[in-house]
C-alpha cells in the first residue's frame, strides 16, 4: 500500500515537472518566435489547416496551467498524511513554490512570476475573505467583538509602532551598518508587517483545533485588522513622500480621522452590499441556476467599491459575508446554498494554493535579495517579541471586564499564533522604488518574516497546542436537547439580567434579537423562509434529514425496496400535508402513555441508527447484487424526468408538483388498498411491481448458478410477499431485526425459502410491543407500532388475531406459486 | 474591608456577602432593584416580577419567575413554592448565576458546576417529582419554540420528544424490552450537559455600579 503510494505521488511530480516545463520552454520559445510570427502571418498565401498560435493563448494558458500545477501539488501534498500531521499544509506548499521557483529560474534565468499586488489583492484575496465572512460564527464573533477590535487596533498600532520605533534605533545604535533608511520609513516598514494575516491564520489554526473563542480572538484580529494597517501604510507612505519636515499636527490628526473613516466606511459599504444582496436573494426564485452566482458577484463588488473609494477592501467584503449568511442561507433554495458553500470553498482554498505557492516562487529570485544580517534578524526578534508584550498586555486588561478570562496558555498561543502572510508581502511590492531606497531589503526581509511565522510557527503550533494543554474544541455531535439548552440559556440569563436591572451583553443581544427579528428578518427574508426560521428547528431538521438518508441506505442494505419506496413517497407527503396528517395521527396515538405520538417522526426518524455494521454483516454479495437490479427496476421513474436534460436553466428532475402528486396518491392508493385487504382478507392490488418484476427476470444475467436463481426468485417472491406487509404501515421492516419471532424478511428472501415468512400482521399480533433491540431509535419505533396496531386492533381487531394462526396471507396473484 | 466602610449603616450586607460571595457593591445595587421591584416592600411577589418590561417578551419567563419562589433554590432541605420571598432568599438565586472565580480547584469547580446544574434542573422539574417527565420537558420546549410564532405545537412536541428520546440513548443506553423512559432524572442531567461550559454558560457579570436606568 505504501509502495502504491509513493510509486503515485512519483507519478504526479514528474507530470507536475513535465507539465512545467513544457510550458516554460513553451513560453520561451514563444517570447523567441514572437517577432517572427508576425511576418509569417503576412507571408501566409493559403488557409494553414493547423496554426500553432501560443501567443494567441499565452495568458489564459498560462494562468489555468499555473492553478493547474498549484491544485497538483495540493493533491501530492495532501496524499501524504503523516507529513501533513506534522508539517501544516501551508508551509508544504511554500516549500513546493520553491521547488517551483527553482525550476523556473533554472529554465529562464529569470525569475518570470511572481506574486504581484494586483493579482493578489484583485484576484486571489477577495474570495478567501468573502469565505471567511461567510462562514463566520457570528453569534462568536460579535460575543467577543470587544476583544477583538482591542487587539485589531490597539495591538496593530503597537506593533506597527515598536517594531519601527526600535529597529531605528538599532539603525540609529549601528547594528545594521550601511544603510539608507529613515525614521518614517522604519515606520512604514513596521506598519505593513503588522498586520496579522487572516490567509496564514486560517490555513494554521485550521489544522489545530483550539478552543472556538481562541480562534475567534486570532481569526477576528487577523480580519479586522486591516482597516488599521492600510490605514497605518497609507499614511506613512503619505508621509514618507511628504518629508519629515512638511508632517505637522493636522497631517496626524487628518491620518487618525482617515483610520476612522477607513475602517467604518469599509464595514459600511460591506453591511449596505450585504443587505442589497439578502434583498436580492428574496426573489431570485425563477433565477435558481444562476442565484449563487450573485452571492460571489455583489461580495467581489463590495470589495472593488471599497477599493474604490479608497476604504478598507478586506473589512468590507468581511461585513458583507457576516451579514448576508443568515438571509441568503434562508432566501435561497437548499441547493442554491449547498452551491454557494461549496463553491465558497472551492475559491478560498484555490487561491489559498496559489498564494502560498507563489510566496514560495517569489523568493527564488536575486534581485530582491539584499542580505543584512542585522535588520533581518533583529525584524525576526522584534516582531515576535512585541506582539507577545502587546498580546499579553491587552489581554491582562481585557480579562479585568471578561466573564471568561483568557488564560496564560489562550495569550501564549495567541501571541504565537501572528503570523505574518501575503498581506504583508503585498504590501511590501507595493512599495515605491524611488522614495525607499532599500526597497529590495524590505521585501527580501518580509518574506523571512512570512516564512519564519508561517513555516516555523506553524510547524511548531501543534506540539505547543498539545504541549500547553491548551483547551481544544470540542467536536460535539449536533445534539438536540444540547440546542434546546443553549436556548434555556440564553433566555435565561436575559431574564436573570432583566431582574437584576443590569444592561448586559445578554441584553443588548436581546435587544438586537428582537430588533432583526421583528425588522431585518421581515424586510430581508422571504416570507416563507422566515416562517421555517429558528435554530433549534433547523437541527431537528438537519438530524431529520441525515436520519432519512441512515434509513433509506438502510433499507437499500437489505433490499427491502418497497419499503424505501414507500417511505420517500411518504416524505414527500408529509411534506405537503403535514399539519393535517399529523393531527390524525395524534389522535390516535394520543391514547398510548408517553412516547406514543412520534409517529409523526417516524417517517424521518430523528436520531440516527448505528446499524449498519450489523446489517451489513448479514449480506451476501448475491442479494447485493439483486438489490442493486431491483432497486434499478422498482425505484420510481419520473415522467418527466428526461424533460429537462438540456435546459440550461432548470437542473431539477423531479421537481414537477404532479409528480410528487402522483408519487404520492399512488402510495396512498396502495397503502389504503393494502389496509382495506388487511381488514377483508383480501388479496392487495397489484402495482407496479409486477412489470418491474418480469424485467428484473428477463435481465438477470444468464451465467448464474441455480442458486443464486433461486434465491433471487425467491426473493422477488418474498418481496411480493412482504409488500403485503410493508405498504401496510402497521409493519416495518426493520423495526427489530433481532425479534425472536419475526424472521427478517432479508434474512426470509436468502435463506428460507419457503416464504412463508409474510411477518407482518403475525409478527405484530404476536409481540406488539417487544422492543428486542433497543438502539436510539427504539422507543419511537415501538411506539410507532404499537400506535399502527392500534390502528389495527380498532378497526378489526379479531381478524388480526386471526391471522395469527392462518396461514401466510395470500400472495399476490401475478407472484407464480413457489412453495 | 474597606468595601464595608463605603457603605456604612448594612452591617447584615456581611452576612449576605459570606453566605452568597457577592461583593458588597453588588449587594447594594441588587439591594436597591429589590426595592425598586418590591416597591420599598420587604418582600417580593411573583406579581413584581412578571411586571418587569423587559421580561414580557421571554418566552420561558414563568418557569424563571418560579424558579426564584422556589424553596429548593434558596433552602435545600425544603420542597415546594413560596409566596413571597426576602430580599436574602433573592440573592441567594441570584447568587446561582455568578461567575465562577478564576482560580478554584477541580473541586470547587465541580461543585459551582453541580449547584448550576441543579439550579436549572428544578426550573425543569416543576412538580418537585426528581424527574424532568417528558410533559416538562415538552413545555419547556414549545415555549421556547412559541417566539418565532410560525412553528406549531406540533413540531415543538415532536422536537422535545426527539430530544427526549437523545436523553434516553445517552443515559440509559441500552433499554430492555417494555422498558420506559419515564424522565431526565439529576444523574443523568449531570451526565447529559457533561460537555457543556455550564460554569461560564450560565454566568452573568454582576456589575458594582448601578446601571438601572430610570424608569
């Protein structure tokens, strides 16, 4: 197996080699042929049937090559586990730009990419952002936005000063010997090397999973802090170009004003997009295919109109996530959103890919490497050391008005956890050549600072996590009752401060609550949406749903295919008619003692099942075989399911209101015949089965044994036996497969071949309430059966008891006798 | 001691402080909303309580308001409600919803965890029985679910009875046969929030400055 895995990942590098350098030589060649293709052109008399135009093509070739190899040296990185546990994948692929680096300026003699800061701030940064907005934990962040705007400003403005501040002195001391760099520009320099960058962070912290609140003060920081440090550049780059002598007190404060106006006016313009785009979302309903197009188009635009009015890019298109998720997540179709999330992703961790292997690419080249021991390393320390003093200072104050305070370990990981990114080597490029003169010193400096923070903190992070014991996050299961009790909570401790008189944080959040549920919520949600709107339902829902798919693979397991089928078809009923079905059925199982109302859930039950490993034993790789054919021929088909192949703005199937119309009165049909005949004695109707049934004869494959024939038919026989049962919702089939009495109907259709099984109404009759194999689920199953055989007993209580000691019910005419 | 000096004339604020661990500052703000609630009475009643504003709009407020009548919370010997209580028996449940100090044994944290845990226990359990039934737990849950107006009964039943059935799973496991799950008894309301913060969760900062706005 190991062998495999390193005979592929070989594979994979020389292809990623070839690849390279086949478009390098590629290019080369074209930068050579350039002139001499133009006079071809003109010297052309004919139609040329084949034209090599790589000129034609050369950026966009060059541009999905460039994601191309990125994406593969992701998958070969990825492949390797036991590296990546130890290493973060950031730091790999930084690594892996090297090697790429290497190559390149071994084939050219030039370094001919690298990552410059309109590719980076246009076009790889938004989107990781935009994901990062999106995906925020927002009751989190804003709970510890306090925290987080200390450290995103205070913090950022103390780095940028201290680092600046002490390495002029050092300059000033004559540690770094020669060279020409003034105070201001130290000051620029420590201000773009600030910032904590928020891609290095999410790339670390994602591998380590500390504690959420931990994460949260980092991430936020890594954010938020932007506005301050293109704030702090802007101005001292203003500066730097004014001169020392022109700064007076109204250019500092017209710098302080700018900050406020940046900052704010950034998170402005992302809330207002945010909101534009929950309005939009409300009716995009005709438009479905092309909605999650606007969550990506209006967020970019947030982001270039910040950057147009010159105000913090990053802060805006941060806003703009936080306050759209919660609307377009309910506005849009659940495809819509699972699009958008995937898509999110895709993007955020694409360019994440590129950008880190183009930090690693940039480095390969002479021309930014000025080295000078002094100013790199005393950069390194000072970095490091002032943001644990600034991180360690503003925590001790904070901690004085925190409920939970942040311990020593919290501040220790927090100081280390700033690393230093892309941001910051953005910046650097950005600098201007003529106005600092040891530009190439900054940049090549910058990048030892990201490589340092992101390479050897980040390696280093999770020993220290784990050696500090630092609380990690606790994955926990959703939970239902976990959410019913964070909602005691929260209620409770509004009412606590409401009693107590206090303003609290718990009750501005209240305040707040109210306020967007009674205005945003009704202005920016769909009116259907808002109606579904609450969390605690939302979980139910999300448990319902992936209890559904537990049951239904379930159910494919042991082939019971008549009893997914019903069961679906249910859902879908349940779905329209719910209210109404429900009270009926709580009507009738209001009479058993406390569990017994779940019916309603039955059809979805809530919590999953561990059976599989169980049911999964007991298959054989035959009745595998069949389940696969007879799921093939008895699923439904769609009418119209073909309709919309080829439309480009329809994806969905069976969406058509007929059709689930029709799914659901024919199950109706059947399971209200198949009750009539529980009653009468009479044979149920038949259904679809029976053609599927000739079809599944017809193609069972000709070179089985008589066996496995066998076992098939009867399996189909039990099946038309079972359908009895099954549409019959008194018996469901799975309900406990250990139940001494009832011989499974799987276990039936292989091994006795009898059929003489049909186990429902005798089953039931005999042990209505043995709950054999208690798993979660149990109790409602039992109730479920228990409220049906009550059905049952009322209606006809002395022909169940009868059936008890008759034989199997009959089989359906069309089923040849067998027995 | 110099707390005490600034508020000479409330010697009894000693006791209270000892017996309940708020500071003197947070006595005498929580003092004088006792009074302001009580309307300068010396004892409270429910009536007072359920005509705070602010607390119209919490849908579990009756179980909260009955949380601080009831003698469990205040006096752990005694069972049953009360009508009126002082301002001691007050604090007392106030007292439930401090922060934990920063730096407690693993013991004392679990006994903060345990008084918590068991303050919100007896808000479920409203009959006294031991048991949070699944009619209590049902209540809880749909009024809860009553704020957002649109999800009926129905669905808040059906979800207090999924979350049932997710306590039954965790504490008892494996059921036998003709086995009931007959309610969330201490133990295994203990063993269920195991995961939980509860001591941070179920704190709020007690201020020492007044910040009661006039009414």
């Amino acid at each position: 197996m190991l062998r495999f895995e390193h005979g592929k990942t070989w594979l994979l590098w020389t292809l990623i080699c070839l690849i390279l350098v086949f478009g390098i030589e590629a290019k080369s060649k074209s930068d050579h042929s350039h002139n001499g293709h133009h006079q071809n052109a003109s010297s052309i008399t004919g139609i040329p049937i084949v034209t090599f135009k790589w000129h034609h093509v050369e950026m966009p070739y060059t541009v999905a090559l460039w994601i191309l190899v990125a994406g593969l040296g992701k998958l070969v990185i990825e492949a390797n586990h036991h590296v990546t546990n130890v290493i973060p994948e950031s730091a790999l692929l930084i690594c892996f730009g090297f090697i790429l680096g290497g190559i390149i300026w071994g084939a050219d003699k030039v370094q001919t990419f690298s990552l410059t800061p309109t590719v980076f701030f246009f076009y790889l940064l938004p989107q990781i952002i935009l994901d990062a907005g999106y995906f925020m934990p927002n009751k989190l962040f804003f709970s510890n936005l306090g925290g987080i705007l200390i450290h995103a400003i205070i913090g950022t403005c103390w780095n940028a000063a201290t680092v600046g501040l002490s390495l002029w002195g050092c300059h000033v001391g004559g540690a770094m010997g020669d060279i020409d760099i003034g105070l201001l520009q130290y000051l620029l320099y420590g201000s773009l090397l600030s910032a904590v960058d928020p891609v290095a962070v999410i790339a670390v912290f994602e591998q380590v999973h500390v504690n959420e609140v931990l994460f949260i003060m980092v991430f936020g920081e890594s954010l938020l802090n932007d506005g301050v440090t293109v704030v702090l550049f802007n101005v001292f780059d203003a500066f730097v170009s004014l001169g020392g002598a022109e700064i007076d007190a109204a250019e500092i404060i017209k710098g302080i004003i700018s900050f406020f106006v940046v900052a704010f006016g950034g998170a402005l313009v992302g809330v207002v997009f945010g909101l534009l785009l929950s309005l939009l979302t409300r009716c995009t309903k005709n438009i479905q295919i092309i909605e999650p197009g606007f969550v990506f188009v209006l967020g970019y635009l947030s982001y270039l109109t910040a950057e147009m009015l010159s105000l913090s890019a990053i802060l805006s298109i941060t806003f703009c996530g936080v306050c759209c998720q919660k609307y377009i997540n309910a506005n849009m179709d659940e495809k819509s959103v699972t699009t958008v999330r995937y898509a999110m992703k895709v993007f955020a961790n694409g360019s994440e890919t590129m950008i880190f292997v183009f930090l690693g690419i940039s480095a390969i080249d002479k021309t930014i490497w000025v080295w000078n021991t002094g100013f790199i390393l005393l950069t390194l320390l000072f970095v490091f050391v002032y943001r644990c003093i600034g991180v360690f200072f503003l925590t001790w104050i904070q901690n004085k008005f925190r409920l939970v305070p942040l311990d020593f370990t919290d501040r220790l990981i927090m100081s280390y956890g700033g690393l230093r990114g892309a941001v910051a080597y953005g910046l650097a490029v950005l600098l201007d050549e003529n106005k600092i003169k040891e530009r190439p010193l900054m940049i090549g400096t910058t990048l030892i600072v990201v490589y340092f923070t992101v390479i050897l903190q980040g390696i280093t992070m999770k020993p220290l996590v784990t050696w500090l014991k630092v609380k990690r996050a606790t994955s926990s299961d959703l939970m239902l009752i976990g959410k019913v009790q964070n909602k005691v909570f929260d209620h409770l401790l509004v009412a606590i401060e409401d009693i107590s008189g206090q303003k609290g944080h718990n009750y501005m959040r209240d305040k707040w609550n109210n306020f967007e549920s009674k205005w945003l919520s009704w202005i920016l949600m769909k009116p259907s949406a808002r109606k579904k709107h609450d969390h605690v339902f939302d979980v139910f829902h999300q448990l319902n749903l992936r209890d559904a798919l537990d049951y239904v693979a379930e159910g494919e397991c042991k082939g019971s295919l008549e009893f997914i089928r019903n069961e679906t078809a249910y859902i879908d009923f349940r779905k329209k008619f719910g209210d109404d079905f429900s009270d009926i059925s709580m009507e009738i199982s209001n009479i058993h003692v406390s569990l017994s109302n779940t019916f309603r859930r039955d059809t979805v039950p809530s919590i999953s099942l561990e059976m599989h490993e169980q049911t999964m034993n007991g298959l054989r790789e035959s009745e595998d075989m069949n389940t696969h054919h007879l799921l093939q021929q008895h699923l439904y088909k769609g009418r119209k399911q073909h309709r919309h192949r080829y439309s480009r703005s329809h994806f969905d199937v069976n969406q058509d209101e007929n059709e689930v119309q029709e799914i659901f009165q024919r199950t109706m049909r059947n399971r209200l015949e198949s009750f009539k005949s529980g009653k009468m004695g009479v044979t149920p109707p038949k259904t679809i089965t029976k053609h599927s049934k000739k079809d599944t004869q017809q193609k069972m494959p000709n070179g089985k044994s008589m066996d496995k024939t066998r076992s098939y038919h009867s399996g189909d026989e039990g099946q038309s036996l079972r359908r009895f049962g099954i549409e019959n919702p008194a018996f469901m089939p799975d309900l406990d497969p250990m139940a001494p009495v009832q011989i499974p109907p799987w276990l039936a259709e292989g091994e006795t071949d009898s059929a003489t099984v049909a186990p429902s109404q005798r089953a039931q009759a005999g042990l209505p309430w043995t709950p054999s194999n208690l798993r979660r689920l149990a109790p409602l199953r039992i109730s479920t059966r228990s409220s049906d055989s009550f059905v049952l007993a009322d209606t006809l209580p002395s022909s169940s008891r009868e059936r008890d000691e008759l034989p199997p019910p009959p089989s359906p005419p069309p089923s040849p006798p067998h027995s | 001691m110099g707390a005490l000096q600034s508020i000479p004339g409330h010697p009894e604020y000693s006791d209270l402080s000892d017996k309940t661990g708020f500071s003197f500052e947070q006595i005498s703000v929580l003092h004088k909303r006792f009074k302001q609630l009580s309307h300068n009475e010396d004892t409270l009643h429910r009536d007072d309580l359920s005509a705070i504003p602010d607390l119209s709009c919490n849908p579990i407020r009756a179980q909260i308001i009955e949380a601080f009548f009831d003698q469990r919370n205040f006096s752990p010997s005694e069972e049953g409600t009360v009508e009126e209580i002082r301002f001691e028996e007050f604090l007392v449940v106030m007292s439930h919803f401090r922060p934990p100090r920063h730096s407690m044994s693993e013991e004392q944290r679990e006994s903060v965890r345990k008084d918590k845990l068991r303050f919100l226990f007896n808000m479920h359990d409203t009959d006294n029985d031991g048991t949070i039934t699944l009619q209590e737990y049902r209540h809880v849950v749909e009024e809860l679910l009553s704020r957002s107006g649109a999800l009926g009964k129905e669905t808040a039943k059906s979800i207090a009875d999924a979350a049932m059935l997710e306590v039954a799973s965790i504490s008892v496991g494996h059921m036998e046969p003709d086995e009931f799950y007959e309610g969330i008894t201490f133990e295994h309301f203990l063993k269920l929030l195991s995961g939980f913060d509860i001591e941070h969760k179920m704190s709020i900062r007690f201020l020492n400055v007044d910040t009661t706005l006039c009414k």
